[in-house]
C-alpha cells in the first residue's frame, strides 16, 4: 500500500466507525437498514482502495459528497446529534481532500497522440 492511499483510507474508514457509532444507529429495522446504506459502499470498495485503484479511490470522492451533505443536513436539521454531523463533515471534506491528493499525485496518464505524429 502506498502512504498515500492513507489519505483515503483513513477518513474512509473513519466515516464507517463513526456511522457504526452513529447515536441511535441500531435501535429500529429503519436505522439498521439506513446504517448499511451509508456504511457497506465504504467497505465494498475498501479493498480497492487498500489497493490503489484509482476508478475505487474516484468513487469514494464522489461518494464523500454525498456523505458531505449529508453531515450538512444533520447539523442543520437535528441538534440532539450536531456533534457527530460535525464529524461527519469533517471526515467526509478529509476524504474528499484524500482522494483529490492521491488522483493528482498518483500515477499519471499519459496523453494521447494525435494521429500522424
């Protein structure tokens, strides 16, 4: 694993320990049920990521925002659980700032020639 993929996997695998210590997470079907949404996309791709699969590493980016608006939401909407939301946003902009370092300064493509040179 490179030490850069750590700026992905770590808030990543924040995010699933903070949803799976989300206050109220298993106290009904509808909260167990909500919990593995947000929870099983990050260990589906975690693999991937531990690998460094730059289409998995983009997906979690993309999957940060939602995560991000999510906290944004919460802290808006739900006092009682304002702290945690604030986690939420905090891990979900590490994520997203993550995945943005590793895509920029992982591998890069190389362009493509144009024809006939």
């Amino acid at each position: 694993m490179k030490p850069i993929t750590l700026f992905v996997l770590v808030p990543a695998a924040s995010l699933a320990i903070l949803y799976l210590a989300w206050p109220g997470f298993p106290a009904g079907i509808a909260n167990e049920f909500s919990g593995l949404i947000y929870i099983l996309p990050l260990l589906v791709l975690a693999p991937g990521i531990i690998l460094g699969n730059r289409n998995a590493i983009g997906l979690i980016g993309f999957m940060a925002i939602a995560y991000l608006a999510h906290g944004v939401m919460e802290v808006i909407a739900n006092p009682v659980i304002r702290l945690p939301a604030a986690l939420e946003i905090f891990l979900a902009f590490m994520t997203l700032i993550g995945t943005s370092i590793n895509l920029r300064l992982g591998k890069s493509v190389r362009p493509m020639e144009a024809p006939g040179e």
